[in-house]
C-alpha cells in the first residue's frame, strides 16, 4: 500500500513536472515573440528634437505607400525645370543640369535637338519668359508609365502665347537616393505627344 501511495505521488509529481515545463517554455515563446514584434515596431519609430529639444514621434512607412505620389511629384519637378526658362543663358544652363538629373538620355536627346534648332537663342532675343502650369499627372505605379498634361506660357515683348504640353514616360527606380534625385527615379522614354498653341495675344507696344 505504501509502495502505490509512492508510485502515485511519483507519477503526479511527474506530471507535475513535465506540465510546468509545458507551460514555462509556452510563456516564453509568448514573451519572445511579443518582444520581437515591439522592437520591430520601435525601429519603425524615431524621435526628432526641434530647435526648442522638443521630441516629436516620426514613423517609418512602406515605400510602396508613397511611391505613385514619389512618382508624380519627380514628373512635376522635372517638367518645371525644363520648360520654366528666362533670358539668361546661367539660368537655362542651371534648368537644363538640374533637369537632366532626372531623366535618361532622352531628355538629353529633346534639349539637344531645341538647341540646334535655335530655340534657347529665340528666348535670349526675345527676351522671353516661359512657365509651365501642371494641369494632371496620370501615373500607372504598375507599368511604371504616366502622362503629364500642361499649359506652357512664354510671355514676351510683343505676345502672350499659352500652348499645351502633354508628354509621356516610364519610371524606372534607382537603388540609390541623391542630393540632384531626391525620389531615387529616373524617366525614361520621354516624348512629347502634342506641343500646340491655343492662344496667342498681341501685346500694345507704345
């Protein structure tokens, strides 16, 4: 009777045992893995301390959250650098460095061939002054491809000439971020789909 009493006491205290040990390495996979997720979650958070040392939470997003807007925003800008120009020779050079940060060998190809054709001289002569108003950037962040619609102006002595630019183009991404490429994008395949005048007003010369 003693010796089933022991037997018993044995076999519970077993049980006892392995079940404790269940539950001790359960609790820890628990702890660890809880453990892991918040320090994945704090890597994705950083502090920034103003002027004043004050910290302000700034969280790390998916890239491919903000590419499509990333994208327009690079097809904005460029378009601006190339066709915003003035009657300075610096600062077309200036738009046309900027610009062909942005974009392959045909945008090399575009300002080559306005160059031979005389165009940069017309706006030195003229004394021109042209802008560029972005009407719609329509991006396919899948096949890399957009369109850009806009109205160029090119205000000068003697008329105000408001044409449209509608263009077209593939994004290609880069591995790297720079100071001259902030989105870390390249366009590729640029042309120009329609380059037109739709008003033309003749200015009072006195």
């Amino acid at each position: 009777m003693i010796i089933k009493n022991i037997e018993s006491k044995i076999r519970l205290a077993s049980w006892v045992a392995i079940s404790s040990m269940i539950v001790c390495i359960i609790i820890s996979l628990g702890v660890s893995i809880l453990a892991y997720k918040q320090i994945l979650q704090a890597r994705k958070s950083v502090y920034i301390l103003d002027q004043n040392s004050t910290p302000y939470q700034a969280n790390q997003l998916d890239l491919s959250v903000n590419r499509p807007l990333e994208y327009r925003t690079h097809v904005n800008l460029f378009h601006m650098l190339f066709f915003t120009l003035a009657p300075d020779e610096k600062f077309i050079e200036y738009q046309m460095k900027k610009a062909m940060y942005l974009i392959d060998e045909t945008g090399a190809l575009q300002y080559n061939n306005l160059r031979e054709k005389g165009f940069f001289n017309s706006i030195l002569s003229s004394s021109a002054v042209l802008t560029i108003q972005t009407d719609s950037i329509h991006v396919d962040p899948e096949k890399k491809y957009f369109r850009y619609y806009g109205k160029q102006t090119i205000d000068r002595r003697s008329s105000t000439v408001i044409r449209t630019i509608i263009t077209e183009g593939y994004l290609h991404d880069l591995k790297l971020r720079t100071e001259n490429n902030g989105h870390g994008v390249l366009i590729t395949k640029w042309k120009t789909i329609e380059n037109k005048d739709i008003s033309n007003v003749q200015k009072n010369n006195i």
